[in-house]
C-alpha cells in the first residue's frame, strides 16, 4: 500500500474535470478540434472523466440547420475524429451532438472511451417555451423504440437508461442527463441515483439571462444532496450564437450539496474545471441514510429499467498522485469568517435554547457550575448566562465555584475571578485541598505521609473532590450541575470517570469540539458581548496552555502539565474524529486526507484556515497521534461514553451519546484500525 498510499484513487477518489470549449456554429470540425484538445489536457492531470456541452460538436443553436444532411453528416465525421483521438485516452469523455435514429433525430450524450461509443442517451425532456423550441427538430427519448444503434461504423447501446460503470473503479459509476432533464420535477438522475449511480452528469447549452447562474447553483447542489452524489455539470460558452440569446459558459462539480468546483463563466476562451471526487464519502453516506435504500425499494419499477455497461478505464494509481481537492484543516470550524461567524452564533443558540428547555421543564430555576479558568468551564458559564438572561432570571442563579487545588495556578485562579465577576454570576471559592489531604489519608495513599508520589490517585481525588462539592451544592440550592467536559475530551477519553467533565446533571459542551470551543469564546470575545473587561479576560483564557492542573510544577507557577503533550495536539485529533465519527473512513484514508490538509503550502494559494497556527505536520506525525487517537477511541474509552449525561447534539459532525449517533461496545478492540495504520508510510 506504501507505494500507493500517496495517490488518491488509492483512497477511492476519482477526478473528474468539466469542459467548456469555444465553439463556431455548425463547423463540427473545428469543435471536434477544440473537443480533442480539451480531452488531452484533462486526461494529461488525471481526470477520467470529461464533461463537454449539450450539441457541442455541432453548437446548440443551429436551429433549423439540424434538418441539413451536410450538417449531420459533418457530425457524424467529427465524431470519428474524436473516437479516433480518444484511443488509448485514459478517460471516458461525453460529448454532445445530433444523432439519426429510427427516422428521427435525437439530441443526445454520446459516451466515449479509447475509440468505442460506450452508450448513446438521448435527451428525455424537450423544452418548447420561452426562447426554447427544441421539439421543431428533435424528438424526446421516449420516441425511440430501439435499445441499440449503429454510429460511426460502431454499435453502441442507446436509450436513457443507461449507466456507465468503470470496472476498475467499483464506486464509479455513472449516469448522463441533458439540460432540460434536470429541471423538471422528477429528473431521470433521481433514478439512476437510486439504481447506484455516484457520480450525474448534464451536458447543457444553457443560455444566460439575469438571476439564471444563482439558480442553477440551488438546482445543482440540491440535486446532488437529494441524490447523495456527485453531479457535473456543463454549459455552452463563446461562440454560440447570439441571434436572441448569449452564454457564459458556466460549469459546476457539486459534491452532495457541496461546491467543488465553479469555472469563470464569459471567458471568451476554452478551459477546464476539474473536482476530486470522494466516492467513498458518497457510498458511506447512503450506507447511512438508510431511507435512500428505502427509497430504491419504493421505486423498484424505474430502478430495473436501467442497463448497466461496464468498461475499465487505465487509473494513473502507481506514483504519487496528490490530492486536489480543499480538505479544511479544522472540518467542525469553517475557514471563512462570515460562515465561521455563523456557525458560532448557531451552534451557541443551540446550546442556549437545549439548556433553558432543560431548565423550564425541570421547574429548577438556578444551575451550578464549577469554573476553572480554562476554555471549556468558560464557555458552559457563558451559556449559562444566556440561558438566563433568555429565561428572563439573574444572572445571579447561576452558582459558579471556582475550587483551587494542589497544583492551580495563580493565573487559571485569577482568570475564574475575574470571569464571574464579570458575568454577575453569584461567585464561590472552596479551597479542596483540606478535603483531598483527607481523603488521601482514609485512603492510605503515600502522599497523605509526605511522600510526592502523583499517581492518578492523586489527581483523581481532586477531580472527584470538586465533583462531590458541586453536586451536593446543587442538591442545597435546588439546581442542577452543569457539565463542561467536551466532544474531544469524550472521544480521547480525557475524563475522569464520574467526575465533572465526565458527570453532571446536563452538559451543554458534550458534542461540542475543543477545536470549536475555541472559536465560540473567541466569537463571544470579538463581538464584544460581555463588554470589554470581559473581552480581556476571554483573550487571556484562549492564550492558556491547555492543562488540568493536577500535579504540581517543579518550579513555581510552571506547568506540569500539559495535555497536548499526552494525547496529542487537538488541532489534529479533531481532525482524525471528525473523519473517523462522521464518515467512518479507515486510517489510511483518514491519514492521507491529513497529509493533504497540514503540509506545507503555498499560504497564499491554501488559506491556513480559522486559527492563527503556524503548526505544519509531517506524516510521521500524524501517523504518531492517529495511533494515539485510534487506541484510546476504540479501546479505552469506550466505557466511559456509554453512561454521559443528557446533552445537545450540536452538528452533523456527530455526538458521541449513547443515545444517539454512537453505540458501541465498551470492550472492543482497536486491533483492526491499528493493522490498517500500519500501512502508512512513515515518510513521504
């Protein structure tokens, strides 16, 4: 697998590339050219599959030239020139144009690859409105009575109900639709994604007027959502005539609703778009949705109408192939600051509106919360606050402890001070230490004797001290204990069991990432919602090292412990969660979509995303903390998931509830993901 590990059909990716040539009207030669041309450049990076426009060997808007034998004929030859160049081409390419059947002529898709018409479709809806009159000349695909036809010296399969399967790649299979097709209620697409078709393709004319290039970006992404697909789309360019109507050439690679790829549209010249298409990430999500299934059962009579052909197609899979695809180095954070901005304020609303339903139907007016200093205690309390503010309450029912123990830090202790004070919550300060040299001692643990023995006893004890004080506090007061501990600190089993980022009555940050925690309090801090004291007092939050204060430091006001320096940066164990909980992906797929995301890049071109990090890692790193995230997430976690408190699923990325999006054993072994680690290479 080394050998192969850094190519991305090794990992189920596919390129596919859209085509937008010039054209001139009714010179099928010169368009066989432009056709040909564009072919070698997309097949020269890999692609293979190449999109080209509807009619484009002869130009979409020949009208009445369509009923001239010379026009027809001067098709006919272009396509012999482009099954002719298309010889020992690695990529299937559509092309568009006239074909004479039955004594009939029908607007079609004309699949090809190396030299062989693979199937022909013919255009099932004809628009006849507007400036559309296309059933002058054509007639729509339910007209044909013949399932084959003879083309170019060449029979080939015909009809609309044909998929294209490559053998070579099993994901990959393929349905063509043109233009029209695609906009009437129920497109033919539907179907052929219920019948196992990934990857839709329309071949189009498309013609520009005001508002239309918005439109068809909803009509393309929501046919790819609905369809969990990928769907490429393509559209005429310069060069068609602009007798009553002009054209912008606009091409679209969706991916299940997401734009990966858009061309300049009124460019004036011939260009290529091209998408890496994940069609692991597409047959994973239909495996999971499994209403789609549903769906293909219910529609059983149009799934059976379609043929499948079959043809390979020689993947360049030897040698490094990189990825071309974006891949986010922080996928539950979005790198765009208006999107980011909205996230945060949705996923804080969420968590407000979960916790003040909890409140009301309680009947419990008052929460408490223990507050550390750090970023997840921050958060809770600021959510808190707005849950009161919302229930229309004082801020003074929230009952916040900050509890200093053996190893906080004058700067964690001041930070929790000046929190509260700046939240107007009713503050509290219960020094734990006499209680935990209690218990150390009825316990017999060296430490009680003078000895410095920092075992996890040691630290538990505290973790657990602060847990008993607030619960029975909240049993004082008639209020709940509000739970701080995070999405990561659950999956890494970061927690201490039945303590307070493991146990509460409700916990409000439970499918909430430390990668997004971050985020929330920076966007809390930069909108200026708790004034700007408050603001100063998140900024100097964010900038403490992530640690749980348990061991003492050798030296005064050091810190023992940091946590990233045990499990791993969060930055990228996020990362391995997310592509682990959401998709499933193996670690081989989840390391090489690592490697694609945190290399050193141009940053200009790569953005570096939300944060202001300058960390970049090699693959030896990353195959480093994967280790570490895959034993603790499938072996040693588990139990502790299995019993967390109510909480609010926050995004599709997913929760770890065992109530909700994962249910597992508490004993399984990570043998199985640890085996396919190994097939990572240790260097590039």
């Amino acid at each position: 697998m080394s050998k192969d590990f850094f190519n991305l059909y090794s990992h189920d990716f596919a390129r596919v590339a859209v085509a937008v040539p010039t054209c001139k009207v009714a010179d099928p030669a010169f368009n066989a050219a432009q056709t040909i041309e564009l072919a070698r450049q997309a097949a020269g990076r890999g692609a293979v599959l190449v999109a080209f426009p509807e009619l484009g060997i002869s130009a979409y808007t020949c009208d009445d030239l369509f009923h001239q034998r010379a026009l027809l004929d001067a098709c006919e030859d272009a396509l012999k020139s482009i099954l002719e160049a298309s010889q020992g081409l690695n990529a299937a390419l559509i092309v568009g144009a006239p074909v004479r059947a039955e004594h009939k002529l029908f607007n079609c898709a004309i699949v090809i690859a190396d030299g062989i018409i693979r199937g022909v479709v013919p255009k099932s809806y004809l628009p006849n409105y507007g400036e559309f009159y296309e059933a002058r000349q054509f007639s729509p695909a339910d007209a044909a009575t013949t399932r084959t036809l003879s083309l170019c010296g060449q029979d080939a399969p015909f009809g609309p109900s044909l998929l294209f399967q490559i053998e070579n790649l099993p994901l990959f299979r393929f349905h063509v639709e043109i233009c029209e097709d695609v906009w009437v209620p129920v497109p033919p697409s539907s179907f052929a994604a219920l019948a196992g078709a990934t990857v839709l393709v329309n071949l189009s004319a498309s013609n520009i007027v005001v508002g239309k290039s918005a439109y068809r970006h909803q009509l393309v992404g929501q046919q790819s959502a609905r369809c969990i697909a990928a769907y490429l789309y393509t559209s005429a360019g310069d060069g068609e005539s602009s007798t009553d109507m002009a054209w912008d050439g606009q091409g679209l690679i969706y991916e299940n609703g997401e734009l990966l790829a858009e061309s300049e549209r009124f460019s004036g010249e011939s260009h290529l778009i091209f998408a890496d298409v994940d069609l692991e990430r597409l047959s994973r999500e239909r495996m999971r949705q499994t209403t789609f299934g549903r769906s293909t059962h219910r529609h059983a009579d149009e799934v059976e109408k379609f043929t499948v052909v079959e043809f390979p197609i020689a993947l360049p899979a030897k040698g490094k192939l990189p990825l071309e695809r974006r891949v986010e180095r922080f996928p539950y954070v979005p790198a765009d600051p208006a999107r980011r901005d909205e996230r945060c304020n949705e996923v804080y609303n969420i968590q407000v509106q979960a916790l003040l339903q909890r409140l009301q139907s309680s009947g419990i007016s008052k929460v408490v919360i223990g507050i550390s200093g750090g970023l997840d205690s921050t958060h809770a309390l600021l959510v808190c606050a707005k849950a009161m503010d919302r229930l229309g309450l004082p801020r003074s029912n929230i009952l916040a402890y900050t509890m200093p123990g053996f190893a906080t830090s004058d700067r964690t202790l001041g930070q929790a001070r000046e929190l509260m004070e700046v939240i107007g919550c009713t503050a509290g300060e219960i020094d734990i230490r006499p209680s935990c040299v209690q218990m150390l001692s009825d316990i017999g643990h060296p430490h009680s004797s003078g000895s410095e023995q920092y075992d996890i006893t040691y630290e538990n004890v505290q973790a657990g001290e602060r847990t008993s004080h607030l619960f029975r506090l909240a049993n004082f007061n008639n209020a709940i204990v509000i739970g701080t501990g995070d999405l990561s600190e659950l999956a890494l089993g970061w927690c201490t069991y039945g303590v307070g980022d493991h146990m509460s009555h409700y916990n409000v940050n439970a499918s909430v990432p430390k990668t997004l925690i971050t985020h929330l309090v920076r966007w809390v801090a930069e909108s200026g919602q708790i004034g700007s004291t408050g603001t100063d007092v998140l900024e100097n939050i964010l900038s403490t090292d992530i640690s749980p204060e348990l061991i003492p430091g050798k030296t005064s006001g050091a810190v023992e412990q940091k946590t990233e320096s045990v499990i791993g940066p969060y930055e990228l164990q996020d990362f391995n969660l997310y592509y682990t909980l959401r998709f499933g992906f193996a670690p081989t797929k989840v390391a090489f979509l690592a490697l694609t995301a945190w290399r050193n890049r141009d940053a200009g071109e790569w953005p570096e995303g939300p944060t202001v990090t300058r960390n970049q890692y090699g693959l030896a790193e990353i195959r480093k903390n994967l280790r570490i995230f895959l034993d603790r997430f499938f072996r040693t976690s588990q139990f502790k998931r299995s019993c967390i408190p109510n909480a609010p699923k926050v995004g599709s990325g997913g929760s770890l509830s065992p109530r909700g999006d994962w249910r597992a054993p508490s004993d399984s072994q990570a043998t199985v993901w640890l085996k396919d680690l190994e097939r990572v290479p240790v260097t590039e």
